[in-house]
C-alpha cells in the first residue's frame, strides 16, 4: 500500500519525505489556504521534494470551469493528478480529462455507487472519506472493503485512495482490506512510527550498555 501526505506544509512534506516512505501527496484548498501561498506555487514547490502523484484539487463547479482548471494544472508538473469533486458536473470532467492523458482524483466520495461511477468515468484515482462517515455513525471501513471487491470484480484499474483517516487503525485496516493507497496528516506518520515498547526497548538496551561498561 502506498503512503500519502496529506498536507500543503512544505516542511512537513520534506521531513517525511526524508523518511523514505511518502509515495505521493494530496491537498486541497482548505489546506493550501492555511499556508498563505498561491495553489500554483505550492505545488511546484511540493513536486521538488516528492516524486510521485500530487493531487491538485479545481474549485469551479462547473464541468466546463474543472476542465479548464485541469488542463492549467497538468501543465505545472507530470505528477499532476486533478482532484475532482464526486458530482455529475464532476464526472463530466473526469471522462473530458482522462481522454486527454491528465490524471484525475475523483474525491469526496461516500458510496459504492459514486464508487463505481468515478471508476467508469476513467478516474485514475478515487477518495472514499472514511473518517467523515465514522463521524456520523458510518462505518468508512466497510465501504472500502465493498470498493476493493467491487473494482476486484470487474478488473477496474482505478486505485482506491482511502482518505480523511483519523487514526493509525485507519491505515491498518485499509492495508488488511487491500486498499491501494492512504492518504493521512503528519501526525498518522508519527503515530504509525512509534511504540511504547519501542522506546522502553531502546532506553533498556542503552541502559544495560552503559552498566557493561562500568
């Protein structure tokens, strides 16, 4: 499974970054107004640092306004993958774009049937929000195992990109159920990283050096 930032902080992005592990990046614009800088810029700097698909979301309704949003988008970088909103409008813009080579994220998904409907407009990737359904007694995670079998039954080459995670167990479960992708905050990467036996395990092999030396 493949691990994404989701974040426009360029700081964060480079920390993680230097882990090894951030496959590729998603924003939005609720994330790219909190830094203060221009969507464009952003991500040319954010393509810098992470080579791998970078989700830059168009904030027309219109499918005639994505489109040409989208278009704009591919051009400031390969990875470039236009993040769509899961509408009919939205859809429109997914098909448009595909056939022309650009790479779509359709987002803001919450159902089996947008699910398969992202898939047949040709989306590259698809964002099922599993913390939002959680948050209203859902359960996000029985929608992303219903979406892996579903795509598994008919051979769709969409990839499952599991979003709006709240928590490590999130990530766990998706990688159990076979999701292709998480997309996760800063702090999931701290928190998947870190074990309170880690760190009892660590602090004891350093204590019992010391002693041998004595």
């Amino acid at each position: 499974m493949k691990f994404f930032l989701d974040t426009a902080n360029l700081e964060d992005i480079k920390k993680y970054a230097a882990w090894g592990i951030v496959d590729g990046v998603t924003t939005n614009p609720s994330l790219i107004a909190k830094e203060g800088v221009s969507l464009e810029k952003r991500i040319k700097e954010i393509a810098k640092v992470v080579d791998g698909p970078i989700s830059s979301e168009v904030i027309s309704t219109k499918a005639s306004g994505m489109i040409k949003e989208g278009r704009e988008y591919a051009k400031w970088h390969k990875n470039i993958h236009v993040k769509l909103p899961m509408t009919p409008d939205g859809l429109i813009a997914c098909k448009t774009l595909t056939e022309e080579g650009i790479k779509t994220n359709v987002t803001l998904i919450f159902s089996l049937g947008q699910a398969l409907m992202a898939a047949k407009a040709g989306a590259t990737l698809m964002s099922p929000f599993v913390g939002r359904l959680d948050d209203i007694s859902d359960d996000g995670m029985a929608l992303i195992a219903d979406i892996v079998q579903a795509y598994d039954n008919y051979g769709f080459e969409t990839e499952v990109l599991v979003a709006s995670v709240r928590h490590p167990r999130h990530v766990m479960d998706a990688a159990l159920i076979g999701a292709d992708i998480c997309t996760m905050p800063p702090k999931i990467f701290d928190q998947l990283a870190t074990h309170p036996l880690t760190d009892s395990g660590i602090k004891k092999f350093l204590e019992d050096y010391k002693n041998s030396k004595k």
